[in-house]
C-alpha cells in the first residue's frame, strides 16, 4: 500500500498513479480537501500494524478555508509522519511543505562546497545603486528569499516575480526604502541545469536559455513559440556528491535542483525544491521519472494488509470539535516587561515620551 498526499491538480502525481496501478499496487491519494474524511482511517491503519510507504508530493491551503482547519490538517500529518518515521518510507517529509528559503540554502549549499553567487541583503534604494555603480562590469539580480512572491489583481489575473536584473531603471519605480531585498551577482550562464535528485540517484537536464532574451535570465519565462533547447546531461561525479550531501543537510530525499554552468565550465548552485516539479526532465530526456517513484514507493513498502477501508462520511470537511463553541477573547491589560527608547512595541516603557514617531520605514 502507498499513501499519497498531493494536490488535484498535480499532474505529475496521476501519471505515478497510473504506474502504481500498472505495477499492481494498491494505493490511496488524500488531498488538502479530502483528509478530513480520510485521515483517521490511514492513522488507523498503521496504528494496526500495518507499514505503508509515504510520498509526501505536493500541499496547499485550501480557499475560502479558515486558516486554523489547515493548521489542524498539518499537525495530524505532522503525527503521522513522527510515528512512522522510523518503520515506513517516507519519499519527501512533511517539512518540505514552505521549506524553500533562499538564505538558509545558500547558506548549506556553500557549506557542502557547492559554488554559490554572492549576496547581499539590503533595504534602501542607495545602497543597491552604491552596489551597481561601484561594480560597473557586474551585473546583478533580485529574486524572492522563497519559492514565489505572486499577487492576484482585481481581473484575477496573477502576477508573478520572476528572477529580473536589477539596474537603474528597475530601481526608479521603487521608493527610497524597500523592504528587505535579495540582490545577488548574475552568473553569464552557459546553460542552466535542471536536476532531479531521487533517493540518492541524480537525473539532469541541461537547459539552453541564454540564446533567449526572454528566457535569458529566468527560464520560467517559458517561450511557447520558440521553446529552449533541452538535453540530459551527467554532472561530474564531485557535483552530484555535493548535492547528496546538501540533501542530507536538508533532511530530506527527493526534490529538484536548479544550477548554473557559468562561460568558463564553473557550475553554481541556484536553489533546491523538495516539492519541486521534475515532468520536465522526466519527458525531454527519456528518464521515465513517474515510474522510478512509483516503483521506488512499491519496493520501500513494508508488511500490509491488503485491504485499505475508508470510513463512511456524510457531508463536506466541517470544523474540528473545538471550532464549534468559540467565544470572543477578553483583552487583559500587559504590564510593561522593558524599557526602549524606540517605538517598537506596545508592550515597551519610552525613555522619551515627547520623542516624536518614527515613520521612517
């Protein structure tokens, strides 16, 4: 029996689906909006005994979905993953969910002995121009400290912000203060590198965007008209070992790397998702990615009873119990625990009580 928690809309996860099924492999699929129905009968299952393999694959909040009925969800899946840890395959862990931090990974990915491009963190619009202008053959780029920084407008259109250079004009729409920023050295690129590391087995993909004005800085900027050329490719040997190594840091096993090979051969770490998509590796380069996870899921999986029952449920997902008799909060007064001369908090003493308000941001 394989567990599987995904999202609907994954495609990924039904062509492993399909290949469970074609590898005559009973498994079960719980989604953000069905795992109130289908949790408790896969508690009860293990608790039985019973030692499925987990693919933890894709995890969303759900719309319109109080945000603590999504807290709740996480911290049964949280349990089931701490008493199973030790008896079942896990391919990905529940803490890859929202693990994706820029700073943290660069941080590991140099202390593997992964080349990683300078940064710098900064939040006033002087200091980025100070930046350029005292580095004039270098360019430089900005991108979000995590997996996406997107917004909805009032058409339901979604904008996205991708990887973009940072240069005089990109700086004149922004205010003097900003909030604080990732701006990172620009490697000329060769290629960029998609790799797909599972269970300690790396699949890559050479990506040929530089050609592309498009395409040039950002991939995901995807040419539909002109697509990039991709090929696989083996990274040396020191490379993948590396990336095993930072892997491991990350206490995790599966997920997608991106790299940059620079002009002159040098590869570059770029950021590793644990939940990441590998479809586009899987098919431009022949690897058959689906079936390896599912036939990985089948081979990890323990002793089982063949039979998985749900309970019968009535209904759509409701509240938790404790969600059904909730009663307003009485605000108590909070006796005053430091003394600043700032205002940084309600909760402070002023040392100058006629000192105006700082606005500055």
């Amino acid at each position: 029996m394989v567990v599987i928690f995904s999202i609907e809309t994954d495609t990924t996860t039904h062509r492993v689906m399909d290949w469970l099924h074609a590898l005559h492999e009973p498994f079960v699929v719980i989604y953000p909006k069905n795992i109130a129905q289908k949790m408790l009968s896969v508690l009860r299952y293990v608790e039985a005994g019973n030692k499925p393999s987990f693919w933890f694959r894709k995890w969303l909040k759900v719309d319109g979905r109080p945000d603590y009925v999504d807290s709740e969800a996480q911290k049964l899946i949280d349990y089931l993953y701490h008493i199973t840890k030790d008896s079942c395959f896990w391919l990905n862990v529940p803490t890859d969910f929202g693990s994706n931090n820029k700073l943290i990974q660069s941080s590991i990915a140099s202390k593997c002995g992964l080349n990683v491009a300078e940064n710098s963190i900064l939040n006033h619009k002087e200091g980025i121009l100070h930046l350029i202008k005292s580095n004039s053959t270098q360019k430089y780029i900005t991108k979000s400290f995590g997996s996406a920084v997107e917004r909805n407008d009032e058409n339901g259109d979604v904008y996205f912000a991708y990887t973009q250079l940072v240069d005089e004009d990109m700086l004149a729409k922004a205010p003097m203060h900003i909030f604080p920023s990732l701006v990172q050295r620009y490697i000329d690129k060769e290629f960029e590198i998609r790799t797909f590391f599972l269970d300690g087995q790396c699949f890559s993909m050479a990506i040929f965007s530089q050609e592309n004005d498009k395409t040039k800085v950002d991939f995901r900027h995807y040419d539909v008209k002109t697509p990039n050329r991709n090929e696989p490719i083996r990274l040396p040997v020191e490379i993948e070992e590396r990336l095993r190594r930072f892997v491991s840091e990350m206490g995790t096993n599966c997920g997608s790397f991106d790299l940059i090979q620079d002009k002159i051969g040098q590869i570059y770490f770029v950021e590793f998702n644990p939940l990441g998509q590998f479809g586009m590796v899987s098919h431009p380069c022949g690897y058959t990615l689906e079936k390896r996870v599912a036939q990985l899921l089948k081979e990890n999986v323990g002793q089982c009873e063949p039979v998985f029952e749900f309970e019968a449920h009535d209904g759509e997902c409701e509240l938790p119990l404790c969600a059904y008799n909730m009663q307003m909060m009485e605000i108590m007064g909070v006796d005053v625990c430091y003394r600043s001369p700032f205002y940084e908090s309600v909760h402070a003493a002023i040392d100058f009580p006629f000192k105006p308000i700082d606005t500055r941001l």
